[in-house]
C-alpha cells in the first residue's frame, strides 16, 4: 500500500469508527457503530476480542476505574471490569443516537450525537462528568464527529462533519465548556468531509476524510502539511497508540461501499512511526 500503510485488522465493518489507544492494556479499542460491536485488539500477540452492544455504540473508551465508558444511542453507559453495565445518563432522544466521543484532559467525556435521518441541528457536543453531570457544549450540531484537545489543553478541536469545517475552541478556565468557536480551515477544497481527529505531541491536527479516502495533517495554524492516501474512500477517524505513541492507527467504514472495488473497507489500517501522539487521559468516572 501507499505511504507505507499496513493492515492492522482486515474486518468488514459496516461503520468502523473510533480507534482508541488504552495505554493501561496496551492495547487498541474501536467500535462498529451499525453492527453494535466493541473491538479491542492487542497488537503485541494479536489478539481480537469482540463485545456485543443492546445499541448502537458511536464510541468507546477506557475507564480510570477499569472497564469501558461508551457512547451509545440513548446516552453514555458504564461497563466495569467483568463487563456488567449500567447507565451514568439515560437520555433517549427519538430518532438520535450517540456518534464519536473523545475524554477531555480532565476526564469527563464529550459525547456527541446525530439524528439518524441526519437532520440539521438534531445533535449536540455534550459534557458528561464522571458523575453523569451533563452540559452541553455545543447546541444544534448535526454530525458531532471529531473532538480533541490541544497539548497544554487550552483549546479544542471539534468537526460537525457538514459544515466541512474543522473548528477551534477556547476552552473555560474550569474546564467545562468553551468561550468562542472559529474555524481552524475550511476543507471545502479538499475531496471528502471531515470525520474523526486526533492530535498529535507538535500541536498538529489529524483528519479522516469520510468519501476522501485520507487523512490530512493540519498544522496549528491550519496548513496542510501532510496527506496519507487510504485504500477505503470511507475513512472515519484516527488515533496514535503502539508503545510509543507513534503508530497512527485509521478506521474505515464498508457501509454503501462496493468491497469488489475496495476490499479494505472496513478494516483498520496502521502508519507504523508516523508521528508523535499525545497520551490520552481514560474516563475518570
């Protein structure tokens, strides 16, 4: 493959999205969002394990506590240790379900949402203490995709994927909400709509491009600075994980995809030394 790429999971995933590097296990998690399905690889031994969600999962993460911390359609659920749930917030919305999430330097959870029929402002960029204190961030959102925080934690960076634009916020002093939102670039010119992110050690923010079949380097004061091709138009979301944070590991999706003409669809992908990640903080709930 191009760009020095290899395939870290061959999988037909209907929706892969959220890679998740758990420094704890050592180990990667990700999520088929339509398949209702939790992976969690071990990259050393290659081990796959695979747990079945009762919804559709948009994202998951460790817990500080052990366990996972998901994101799923009618709110944000706990897992502990021996896989026994429960809901930190229950908040079904009809036709709404739950997308991409990221763990703030604090350790609460920004969880995002989305209508299911894609509907104009029917999601929102949600706060969620380890408590299950809930703030809304960010109202009227349509697809809530990528979030990050920047290295000194000062600002972060968040998609709504149809805007085609990656946005930057100033964080509050308390960590709980944001004081303006600006554009860090239009991506209008760019083949694809921005989806998942991850941000790297030097400040840089990585973006997969769903329909672009990429993922693009933008520097902190939003030039491109690098492009890595992706054998799957539908590219989703990346992450840094490997012992030294310095694979880049990218999801991709099979859904509306023909496999016949791209057979990686829905498999995860690596870029072995392609950078330096940022570790990432687990839930502290």
């Amino acid at each position: 493959m191009s760009d020095g790429l290899e395939i870290a999971i061959r999988a037909e995933a209907q929706l892969g999205e959220g890679p998740t590097w758990d420094p704890e296990g050592q180990r990667l998690l990700w999520v088929d969002i339509l398949s209702s399905r939790i992976h969690v690889l071990d990259p050393a031994s290659g081990r796959r394990t695979v747990m079945t969600t009762e919804q559709h999962v948009g994202a998951v993460k460790p817990r500080a506590a052990g366990g996972f911390v998901v994101n799923l359609r009618d709110g944000v659920g706990l897992y502990d240790a021996s896989g026994a749930f429960r809901w930190l917030r229950h908040a079904p919305v009809p036709g709404r379900r739950g997308n991409d999430a990221a763990v703030a330097p604090d350790g609460s959870l920004w969880a995002g949402s989305m209508r299911y029929d894609d509907g104009p402002g029917g999601g929102t960029l949600d706060r969620v203490a380890p408590d299950g204190e809930t703030t809304t961030v960010l109202p009227a959102v349509t697809t809530s995709n990528g979030t990050g925080w920047s290295p000194d934690g000062t600002l972060v960076y968040h998609v709504d994927t149809p805007t085609r634009r990656v946005d930057v916020l100033t964080l509050t002093e308390d960590g709980r909400g944001i004081t303006d939102r600006r554009p860090l670039v239009d991506t209008s010119g760019f083949a694809g709509f921005p989806d998942g992110l991850t941000v790297d050690a030097d400040g840089c923010v990585w973006v997969a491009f769903w329909d672009g079949g990429a993922v693009r380097r933008f520097t902190p004061k939003g030039e491109l600075d690098r492009t890595v091709t992706v054998p799957a138009s539908r590219t989703t979301a990346c992450a840094f994980g490997g012992p030294r944070l310095a694979d880049l590991y990218i999801t991709t999706a099979r859904v509306g995809i023909d496999p016949r003409r791209e057979p990686l669809a829905g498999s995860v992908l690596v870029l072995p030394d392609a950078g330096r990640g940022l570790p990432q903080p687990a839930f502290a709930g």
